[in-house]
C-alpha cells in the first residue's frame, strides 16, 4: 500500500485534533456497506448515486450496468468522488476519496474481487468472477470499476478534526 502524505488543517480542526491517521480512514473503507459516487455528466453536471464498494488491493470498487448514468459519465470522464460515513455530529468519520475510475477486466482481480464481495456482506452479495467481467448475482453482467485513491479527505467528528491524504506515485 502507498502510504499517502498526511496534513491536517487546522482550518477546520479543533484546537486540540490531531490528523487521523490512515489506517484509520483505511478501516472506514474497508467496514463501508454504501458510498455515494460522484461522477460528471457529459453537460458538466454532476451526478450523484449510491453503490455498494469493497475496499481489495489498495482500491475502492465498484460495480454498474453498461446502460446507466454512472457508466455514460465515466465513458466520457473518468474522474469521480467516493463519500461514506454516517454524517453524525458526535462521533463517527466521514471519507471522500477522490481518483479517477478504470475498468476492471483481469479475470485475476476479478476473482479476488467477487469474493471480496461475498465476505464482506456475508455472501448476500455474491457476484460471479466470468472471464473479463463479473456477473451480478441475478445473472446478468456488470461493469466493474476500480478507483485508486489520489487524494482522500477524513472528517472525524466530536473533536473535529480534518485530514488530507494525497498519495504519489512510487
């Protein structure tokens, strides 16, 4: 994993915060069940949906049908923005990741993948790894998406606290 160049702005911190640290926000991604997915419309409308993500090799991923919005969009734009968290006042953390979606077609990843889905919802999820793409569990194929993060933002609430992550490429 890269381990991305943590700051914390004090901006919008509490006096007291400290930056959270990745592997923190790194266990936020990997516990999400839902993230919001941004992505641009051709107009330069933005267009926000919720998926269902799994944290696997260093990446959000994602699935969609050829024919929706999202997968429109992302032919024509590849850059996106992932947000999960609860939003709560008290505690809790909120994460957008920011990267840009590729397709994911390495029947490797893919099997990695599809059981990374099924462990994560307890099989309630069970995408099957075909070749170059998964199918969903009602049998149809879908397009899978994979987003390394270039920049992340954590927000933890309660004592406030605001953390960017940029990652460089090795």
């Amino acid at each position: 994993m890269r381990e991305p160049e943590t700051t914390l702005d004090p901006r919008y911190s509490d006096p007291a915060a400290v930056a959270t640290p990745w592997a923190v926000t790194r266990a936020a991604l990997e516990a999400t069940e839902l993230a919001w997915l941004v992505t641009v419309r051709p107009d330069g409308r933005p267009h926000a949906t919720p998926v269902v993500p799994v944290w696997a090799d260093d990446a959000l991923h994602f699935t969609t049908g050829e024919r929706e919005q999202k997968a429109a969009n992302l032919r024509a734009d590849d850059r996106v923005l992932l947000q999960t968290g609860r939003l709560d006042w008290e505690s809790g953390i909120d994460v957008a990741v920011e990267g840009r979606a590729a397709l994911a077609h390495d029947p490797a990843a893919l099997v990695r993948l599809a059981a990374a889905w099924r462990q994560r919802w307890g099989g309630r999820w069970a995408f099957e790894a075909r070749g170059d793409h998964l199918d969903h569990p009602g049998g149809f194929p879908v397009v899978t998406y994979t987003v390394r993060p270039e920049r992340a933002l954590a927000f933890a609430e309660g004592t406030f606290s605001h953390t960017l992550y940029r990652f460089h490429d090795a």
